[in-house]
C-alpha cells in the first residue's frame, strides 16, 4: 500500500480541513490583492483590512492547531 500524503493531509494520511481552509482563505487574500491592482471599483485601501484578517487566519489557525496538539501531547 502506498503510504504518501498528499497536499491537504497530515503526516499520517488524514484529511486536513485546516489544512483546506487556510489553503482557501490564503488564495482569497492573494485575489482580493490581485483585483484591487486591477480592477478600478476595488481599492487596495479598501480591502487591506479583509486581506490582513485572511492571511492572519490563514498563518493563525494551523499555527494554533500546532500549539495546542504540542501542548497536550507531551503531557
């Protein structure tokens, strides 16, 4: 049987939503960035404080999930 992870599982083979939720919210701040360089009606200014609580979220809840999974399991 061939035991490789792949992109959204952990290192024992399971399904991360974690992993697919930062996944999402980082491609949507890396959208919300593009459109606003691009599109007139959105404004970087504008859509800076969404872009820094998406990538914030994105950087914050695999970083917590670790935390706490270190926390616990050393105890």
């Amino acid at each position: 049987m061939d035991n490789k992870s792949g992109f959204f599982d952990d290192d024992n083979g399971n399904k991360s939503s974690t992993r697919l939720v930062t996944f999402l919210s980082a491609l949507t701040a890396l959208f919300l960035a593009v459109a606003g360089v691009f599109i007139d009606e959105v404004t970087l200014s504008e859509s800076l404080p969404i872009i820094i609580t998406l990538l914030s979220y994105s950087a914050g809840a695999k970083s917590f999930q670790l935390f706490i999974k270190s926390k616990y399991s050393s105890q």
